[in-house]
C-alpha cells in the first residue's frame, strides 16, 4: 500500500523497549535506525505526492530499506537474549 508507514517501531512493536534502549547506548545502532527511518519517510514522501522517481530508482531506495531493516532487526533480536 502506497504511503504505508514502515518505522521501526511499527514495524517491530514488540521491540519498542530495546529500540529505545539501543538508540541511546548504541552509536551505531542509533545511526543506522536513524537512517532507516529516514528512508523510510523518503520513500512515503515520493509515493504521497507522486513524485517523479523512476521505477529502478524507487526499487533501489526500498532495497536500501529492506537491507538496513534486516541488519537492525538482528540486533534487536541479539539485544533481546
């Protein structure tokens, strides 16, 4: 669904306490939550206004996304044990 909203925190609920945690006790953590929220709203904001991006540009950002997403969602679940 277009303009769909993906933060980390919507997308991993359950993890809102160690989100929260790692954020402030993990630079790096902090960073790239940072970023992918970041492109997360890029990507809400080019699919709300209809912006001109075309097909292979708009496939690479929500690449980028998944890829960070990825990598932050093994840290939550490594923070969790």
């Amino acid at each position: 669904m277009l303009g769909e909203n993906h933060s980390l925190i919507n997308e991993f609920p359950e993890y809102q306490d160690i989100i929260a945690v790692l954020t402030e006790s993990d630079e790096v953590f902090a960073k790239d939550a940072k970023q992918y929220n970041a492109l997360d709203k890029e990507i809400r904001t080019l699919e709300l206004n209809g912006a001109p991006v075309d097909d292979e540009a708009m496939h690479q950002l929500k690449h980028e996304r998944a890829i960070l997403k990825d990598a932050l969602y093994q840290r939550l679940v490594d923070a969790k044990k």
